[in-house]
C-alpha cells in the first residue's frame, strides 16, 4: 500500500501486504495515539484493515484547548 504521511512534512512509503491499521503504524515507528489515518474520504480506526492497494494518509493528531 501507498502511505503518505503529514508529519508535518510530506513523505511517500510503500508497506506490503494486508493488516490492521494499528500494525502498519507500528511497523512504521509511528505512535498510533498520535495520528489519524484516511482512506479516501474515510476516516479509519486502527482495528480497520488496509489491504496492499490501498492509499492512506496519515495526519498529525493535533490537539488544543
């Protein structure tokens, strides 16, 4: 699958094979308490499962009070 991620500078990897959201963060290094991922226009939840021909895009969780 193609993962662009938004943090905050743009970067493009490729992850092979099907799994949970929350896995690919992971393999990636990334804290899947810190960031949100889209699908197209769906905003997933890291129990989804992402397949290999996939897109997603991955965005800073920002938070301010």
């Amino acid at each position: 699958m193609r993962v662009v991620l938004r943090l905050p500078e743009r970067k493009e990897v490729e992850v092979k094979g099907n799994r949970p959201l929350r896995q690919v963060l992971e393999e990636l290094g990334l804290n899947p308490e810190t960031v949100v991922a889209v699908r197209g226009e769906e905003l997933l939840t890291l129990e989804d499962e992402v397949r290999e021909e996939d897109t997603l895009e991955v965005l800073s969780a920002i938070s301010g009070g």
